[in-house]
C-alpha cells in the first residue's frame, strides 16, 4: 500500500469510498450520496486529504475539512477516514489516518477531532492507537433513519508550534 495526497483527480474514487460508507450506515448521519463533482469540490487548498493505494487503486481516504468558521477556529480541523469495503481490516485506514495526521501537521493545524458512532468499535480502536482521546459523549446527536444515535468525540492535539501543543507529550 502506498500513501499520497489526493487530488482532484481522486474525487470519483472518494465519492464512491464515501458513498459506500453512506450506504452501510455505519460511520455517518449523511443517507444521500454524494457525487464525484460534489466531492471535488473539497478540495480547498487549506484542509489536507490522502489516499491509500493498492496496486493503482485508491482503497481508503483520510480527509480534513472546517471545523467552525470562527477565525479563533482556523487551527482545528475535523477529520474523517473511509476505507473500501473489499479493503477493511489491512490497515488501510490506519495508515490514512497517520499520513493526514503528518499533513495536518505540515499544514499548520494544531488539533483534529471527529464524531464517531458509540458502537463503531474498530474506528474508535483506530483512533486511540493513533493518540487520539476520548473527550466524551454526545447522547442523541442526531437521528438516521430514525433512530437517534450516540456519538464519541475524539480529539489529538498535534506537535506544530502552539502554545498547547506541548501539553500532548
């Protein structure tokens, strides 16, 4: 497997990776799918998105994107990672994961956080060998397909030059 930074040209391959997440229900609250332009257009030269490669073939995506729009913000993304379903449990999102972890870093952000499903048992193993923590928990954070859902936060304070930065160890 092999890691790089997505590009536009990656948005088809994302949206179908998204997309199958969607479909399974079981890492967010979106139901409708998304298309390849809809993708691309998260490409805004600010928030890093990776790729994992096997073979020529993106099997996994780890992607940043705004956290909130307020200015004191602008350090802290949020974070999703999303893996193939013929490519789950090699270690694919593992290694987005740590490779968008090194770009968020390069990039200047400060913190990456996320929500996860309560039940999502191996995205929440993932993010805790990676060094991310568990804030907490949002009860009834929205509902899917009408059943209200539970979500953890979870955040990692990353290593770049901030005041806070030093506090991660």
């Amino acid at each position: 497997m092999r890691m790089r930074v997505a590009t536009p040209a990656d948005a088809l391959a994302l949206a179908t990776i998204y997309n199958q997440g969607i479909e399974d229900r079981v890492a967010t609250f979106e139901t409708r799918l998304r298309t390849p332009e809809e993708v691309a257009g998260w490409f805004d030269e600010a928030h890093p998105i990776v790729v994992v490669e096997q073979d020529g073939q993106v099997i996994a995506f780890a992607s940043t994107s705004t956290y909130r729009a307020r200015e004191c913000y602008a350090g802290i993304a949020e974070f999703s990672v999303y893996v193939h379903r013929a490519f789950r449990g090699q270690g694919a999102g593992r290694l987005a994961l740590q490779e968008l972890v090194r770009e968020a870093e390069q990039a200047g952000f400060w913190k990456l956080l996320s929500r996860v499903f309560v039940e999502n048992t191996a995205s929440r193993a993932l993010v805790r060998s990676l060094g991310f923590r568990e804030v907490g928990i949002y009860q009834h954070h929205a509902q899917l397909d009408g059943v209200w859902r539970d979500v953890v936060i979870v955040e990692k304070l990353l290593t770049v030059s901030h005041p806070f930065a030093q506090e991660a160890g």
